[in-house]
C-alpha cells in the first residue's frame, strides 16, 4: 500500500481509505441473494454438514467403541437405536455400516 501510494504520489492513508470504501462498496449486502451456482454449493454443504452431524452423533454412543459386542448385541443395539428419540435415529442401513453388521441380519 505504501509503496503504491508512492509511486502515485498520495498519502498512504488516503490511498487506504480510497480502498476500504471501494471495499465496502463492492461487498454484497447481507440478504443479498445468491447466485444460483451459489445456492446450489450451499445445499450441498449442508447436506454433506447434515451427514457428517449423523455420524458423529452415532459414534459418540459409548456402546459402539467395543469391537467385542457379539453380533447380536448389535442387533439389538440398532433396535434400540430405531425406536429411540429422533435425535438419535438413524437408518438401519446407516447403523448396520456404522457396526460393520448385515442388514438382512437385523431383520432376519
């Protein structure tokens, strides 16, 4: 900055305000609306965001850190987890994955 305003012969400190209001000139507005490229970006981040908030929400039960839990006690433990609160459910697809179980196990 100072060296340009140098070689332009400006005070360094006009030279910056000159910039910052061109900043703020240029910036868009909150509840500026996005661009359709934009939005598509931002409902695939939340989706992505969405489902990396499942996983981590599942992982976090203290029953799945034991890779000693017989078969069966995870069968019971994805139908503990079907018929729990919402916060807490979870696909059996997504729950046999997590717990390296079959699907048609569960539901056999």
């Amino acid at each position: 900055m100072s060296e340009t305003a140098r070689e332009l012969e400006l005070n360094p400190e006009t030279l910056r305000g000159w910039v910052k209001k061109h900043q703020k000139v240029n910036e868009p507005a909150a509840g500026t609306p996005l661009m359709l490229n934009e939005r598509a970006r931002l409902k695939e981040l939340e989706r992505r965001n969405s489902e990396v908030e499942k996983k981590v929400s599942f992982l976090k039960k203290p029953q799945r850190t034991s890779r000693r839990i017989p078969v069966a006690g995870k069968y019971e433990f994805i139908e503990t987890m079907r018929l729990d609160a919402a916060e807490y459910a979870h696909s059996v697809e997504f729950m046999c994955e997590r717990l390296n179980v079959s699907k048609s196990g569960y539901y056999e």
